[in-house]
C-alpha cells in the first residue's frame, strides 16, 4: 500500500514540474510559421518551435506571441530580440 502511494506521490509530482516547464526540444519538421508581437516578428522552423518559444518568453517576463501564422514572417518589422 505505501508504495502505491509512493508511485501516485511521484507521479504527480513529474506532471506538475512538466506543466511548468517549456520543452525542451521540439519536433524536427520544417513547416515555417511566424510568432507575431506588436514590434517584432519570430520565425520558426515549424508550429512547436514558435509555441516553445512564445512559452520560454513568458518564462522570462517577456510577452508571449499574440499570434501564430503559417508561413515566414513579413520583413516590415526586426525580429524578435533573444530570450532574457
């Protein structure tokens, strides 16, 4: 019985620290979108990798993507700065 609950304790446990985390890798598919803000864009090689980045932003004070666009980014405005 104790070490039911001892696996339901760790089981937990793992699933909140993966919920406050972002991955650490993503998916290798190049399919371009773009991470829009208000001042910049962020070009990522594929969907995942634009979430995981607007997911550290927000880890590190910055704003989050307001948006995410298939393609490549517009040239109308810099590209985003890196993560604090």
């Amino acid at each position: 019985m104790k070490l039911l609950i001892i696996f339901f304790l760790a089981i937990a446990t793992l699933q909140i620290e993966a919920s406050k985390n972002c991955r650490t890798s993503v998916i290798a598919l190049k399919d371009p979108h773009c991470g829009v803000l208000p001042t910049c864009y962020f070009n990522g090689a594929n969907k995942h990798a634009v979430e995981n980045e607007s997911c550290r932003r927000g880890e590190n004070g910055q704003t989050g993507f307001y948006s995410i666009r298939k393609g490549k980014c517009p040239t109308d405005k810099p590209a985003c700065s890196d993560r604090l």
